[in-house]
C-alpha cells in the first residue's frame, strides 16, 4: 500500500508540473496567435525556409543511422547499472519497466497528432498548414533522434531486476535523452494550438483544441516517466524541444516576416536567418 501511495504521489506531482508548464504555453500561443488572427493568410510556404528545415531534420536522422551502421553494437551484459549513479533530480521518479504503460504512452502520443490534423483540416490553406506540419514533426524527431545519438543515456529500467528486454540488440536502452514521444506530442501540440488559433481566432473550438492536445501531450511526457523507459528531465527536455519545434516553424512561414525580408539559408556548418528592415 505505502509503494503504491508513493507511485500515485510521483504522477500526481509530475502531471502538476507539466499542466503548470501547459497553461503557460497555451497563453504564450494565444497571445501570439491574437496577432497573426488579423491577417487573412498568416502563413506562406518560403522554398528556401522549406528547404532548410527539411535538410536539418534530415541530417539528424542520417546522422542518428550513420552512427548506427559505423559503430559495433555492446552487448549488455545482464548486470543492472546503480541507482545511485543517477541524479538527484531524476532518481526519486526512476522507475521499472510497464508494458502497460508504455504502449498506453503510443497510444498517448498518436492521440496528441489528432488535433494539430484537426488543425490542417481547419484552416483556410491546408496545403500550406500540412507542408508546416511535416516540417515540424520532421525537425522534431531529427532533432531528438541526433541528441539520442550523442548523449547515449541509459533508460531508467536498467536499473531495475525485470527490465525491458527489447530492442537490447540495437541498444535502444541507451536512448533515454531526450524522449521522443514527448518530443512528438507537444510539436503537435503546440503546432495545434499555434496553427489552428491563427486561423481561428475567434472560433469556440480554440480553447477545447488546445486544451486537448496539451492534455494528451502532458499525459504522454507522465506515462513516459512511469513506464520506466523516461527519466523526468528527459520528459522535460523532450516537452522544451516539441514546444520549441512546434511554434517555430509555423512561426518563420508568417506572411509578415517575409513582408520584412527574412532570409534563410543552409551552410556547410549551419544555417543563418537574416531580417531586412
């Protein structure tokens, strides 16, 4: 009774912080999409910008199978890595591996895609609204994907007797930072309620489109941490990242910053963005 009070108290706490860190991205969108609600084409598609992004998400997951197909896999040895070796911030929320759980975080994630559809469906220019949308899901996932490469951190279940046995031979166990399907959801997300507020402004669904994809995306980054495959700053970082891939993009398509000139363009060593005023 008292582990499963201290496991009820751990989702309890961690769906707090993450509807705490929803309610200030759904204003923070709101705000912003006030703005753009004036204009009666917010969004253009720009075949540099276009370009760009898609190369940089591509690049993260070439580079993610590069890694894969030059570097010998290590097999685990059975032997559980310490608990103690985790941090302070993550160990209290270190959990064992959930079937469950982790197919209802699929589950939770695909969901979250529903309503950033929802949201192409809705506006005045789908085609538009839906080449935004790949690109937002592909810089996403290509983003995460390349820092899952670098970083190389073990999943909370190694830590724990009964751990996941699946995907050992291709090392998934050491893909725990960032989360990708949290990554995933609140780029949904956040697209949704950007895109569709954009285009909607004033329509009574706004809200209730919002607060579904944030409340599905939360419910995701949570499932991830209690299904033993996520720690909490990976949940974290993976809610920063979607958050931040799914305002962008839409963001650097606005009608309005091209009326000022904006230039983007691929480097060999990057990419810059420049503003003529």
């Amino acid at each position: 009774m008292r582990k499963m009070s201290g496991s009820l108290s751990k989702i309890v706490f961690l769906l707090s912080a993450m509807v705490v860190f929803s309610q200030n991205l759904f204003a923070q969108s709101e705000e912003n999409a006030a703005i753009e609600s004036i204009s009666p084409a917010p969004f253009a598609l720009n075949l540099p910008l276009d370009i760009t992004i898609s190369a940089l998400g591509a690049a993260g997951w070439g580079y993610r199978l590069y890694k894969s197909h030059t570097e010998s896999a290590e097999d685990w040895d059975g032997t559980l890595y310490d608990k103690s070796d985790i941090n302070a911030f993550d160990r209290w929320a270190a959990q064992s591996y959930s079937e469950t759980l982790d197919n209802l975080g699929t589950v939770g994630c695909a969901l979250a895609i529903a309503p950033a559809l929802y949201g192409v469906y809705a506006s005045s220019d789908w085609i538009t609204t839906g080449v935004m949308f790949a690109e937002t899901m592909l810089f996403a996932s290509g983003t995460y994907s390349a820092l899952k490469t670098v970083v190389e951190r073990n999943r909370p279940y190694m830590y724990f007797s009964g751990g996941s046995d699946k995907d050992m031979d291709e090392e998934d166990y050491k893909n725990s930072f960032p989360s990708g399907h949290t990554t995933n959801a609140f780029a949904a997300a956040t697209f949704a309620c950007y895109v569709f507020s954009s285009y909607n402004g004033d329509s009574k669904l706004k809200i209730p489109v919002c607060a579904t994809a944030l409340t599905l995306a939360s419910a995701t980054g949570v499932l991830r941490v209690m299904s033993g495959n996520h720690f909490p700053s990976d949940v974290l970082a993976g809610a920063v990242l979607g958050s931040a891939s799914g305002f962008l993009v839409p963001f650097l398509h606005r009608t309005d910053l091209f009326a000022k000139n904006v230039e983007v363009a691929a480097l060999p060593a990057g990419f810059y963005a420049k503003v003529k005023f």
